[in-house]
C-alpha cells in the first residue's frame, strides 16, 4: 500500500514536466555557439530555418502540399512538396507566417528586417557580397556558383521559392530570404543566385508564396 502511495505521489510529480517537454520552444533546442556566425556586428543562424512551431511551442500551419493565392494562413511546405529538400535547404514559409507576431526564429533571434539585409550586404560590400555570403563550390549550388566564396561563413543555400499557386522552381539556382518589413502589398527580400556575386533586394514577392527565412540574433 505505502509502495503504491508513492508511486502515484511520483507520477504526479514528474507529469508537468513531461507536459512541459511536449511544447519546449524551440529555441532550448540551439547550441548558439555552433550554428551562428558573426558578421560585422551581426549574428545570423548558419542555416536556412527548418522548424515547424512558433516560439511558443505552437505549431505553424502546413500548407496542403503547396501555397494558394486564396488562403492568408501563416504556414509552410517543402520545396515541390518533397520533404527530402528539408534537411539541406529548409523550409519554406510564406510572409503571413514571417510576419506572425509568435515568432517562427528561435528564442533569441528574430526574421530580419530590410534594414538588417542591407547593413550585411554593405559590411560585405555590394559588388562583391553574394559570393561571400553563398556556401562555394556546386554540391549544393547550380555551376557557375559565380564568385562563391563563404568568407562570410554564412553559407547560403539556394532553396527555390514556392509560388502562391502551386509552382515551384529555381532550387540550387537561387536563394530567396523573407525581411519582415512591409513594402506595403508584400515583404522585401534579398536573394543569391548562382550566376553572379550580388545580394539583390526585391519585392516581387506575394505574402502567400513561400521563400527561405535566416534568422538574426535579436
């Protein structure tokens, strides 16, 4: 009887904290000193953000295999629906989940703003930063990977981008990252494309197309 009284004082114990580990936030799960690089005055996550839960613990919405022009749902899918892209080149979201007040980066980061992508792409000088911020060699990038060095160490990845219609296209050619600041109709973004050594800023990007996020330490 006693044997039974303390197992039960026991598994009631240690049950919130079961419970607790079911919505760790995500941001418990990162070793900081292995997957940042500082650049500048700047930390930027070392990969393209791959998660599928908020700050919070909540989950973010997958898209029913791709994104639609119809549905302003904060969500995320894999490049062309296989989810064998996600583990080199992340997932994609689209801007309503980049612009969610929950946070889809990690506790202690944030999406960048335009003002964080253009400050990077000046400390790396214009001419030159996309080579120094694409991961070099054609493992991952399309041939001729212009100008790719890394020196940066941010090693970026050409993920494609998903339209808000169903297509999908331009992985291992271009790398397309979400700012959260609004240009009015859409988010700004910054991509790297294979063929020359530039960081270009765009805005031909709807809210319900999907595009890569770097996360930035806050």
């Amino acid at each position: 009887m006693r044997l039974s009284f303390i197992y039960i004082i026991l598994l009631f114990a240690f049950s919130p904290i079961i419970n607790f580990a079911q919505v760790m936030p995500q941001g418990f799960l990162v070793d900081q000193s292995i997957e940042t690089v500082t650049i500048g005055t700047q930390v930027w996550m070392k990969y393209n953000l791959g998660t599928d839960v908020y700050q919070d613990g909540t989950n973010i919405e997958r898209a029913n295999l791709a994104f639609s022009r119809s549905v302003a749902l904060p969500s995320w899918c894999y490049y062309n629906y296989d989810a064998n892209y996600d583990l080199t080149y992340g997932k994609l979201y689209n801007g309503y989940a980049v612009n969610d007040t929950r946070n889809i980066c990690p506790i202690g980061f944030r999406v960048p703003t335009r003002a964080d992508f253009t400050a990077l792409n000046t400390y790396l000088v214009a001419s030159s930063a996309g080579g120094k911020l694409k991961e070099a060699g054609t493992v991952h990038w399309a041939s001729p990977n212009t100008s790719a060095t890394n020196s940066s160490g941010f090693t970026g990845l050409p993920g494609g981008y998903m339209g808000d219609a169903g297509s999908s296209a331009n992985i291992l050619v271009q790398g397309y990252f979400w700012t959260n600041t609004t240009n009015g109709t859409t988010n700004y973004i910054r991509y790297l494309r294979s063929s020359d050594a530039l960081f270009t800023e765009s805005t031909a990007f709807a809210l319900e197309g999907g595009a890569s996020v770097r996360c930035i330490k806050q």
